[in-house]
C-alpha cells in the first residue's frame, strides 16, 4: 500500500505541475482550455486518491495526528508531494 502511495503522491504532483505552469497559462493566456478539462480531471482524481491512501497508511506507518495533517497540506503545495514522497522513502528503507 506505501508504495501505491508513494507512485500516486509523485503523479499528483506532476498533475499539480503541469495544471499549474502549463495548462493554466493556455488556458488564460492563449484562451485554449482543453488542457485544463483533461489535466484538471486527471489532477482532481489523483488528488482524492492522495488523501485516501494518506489516511488508509496512516495507521501502518504510525503517523500521528501532526503527521497525517502535513502529508495532506503537502498535496496543494507545488513540490510538496515530491518532498514528502522522498521523506516516506527514508522512512521505509
């Protein structure tokens, strides 16, 4: 399950960066929103699925309270998925 985790934290924030630096800027910019519809689904899925697996490894990996609140604030942060991912990694190895 840490590693179904580990590969969803990693593809939401690539979702988070791409709606970020490059969909929204089509969007806004050059008024061409198809990325955004398709990027913007894809994110929102991965994201729902980031929380889910947060609060289902929550027990496992004997996270606290703390713990839990900022592996799920790391979600709306760009990077902060990457960061945390990489922290889960020391931790398990």
């Amino acid at each position: 399950m840490v590693n179904l985790f580990r590969i969803t934290a990693f593809l939401e924030g690539v979702s988070l960066l791409l709606l970020l630096f490059i969909a929204m800027p089509l969007k806004y910019i050059w008024d061409s929103p198809y990325m955004v519809q398709k990027v913007g689904m894809a994110h929102g899925i991965l994201f729902i699925a980031y929380i889910v697996f947060a609060f289902l490894i929550k027990n496992e990996l004997k996270w606290s309270n703390k713990t839990l609140f900022f592996v799920c604030i790391a979600s709306i942060i760009p990077f902060g998925t990457f960061v945390m991912e990489k922290k889960l990694k020391r931790e398990i190895s």
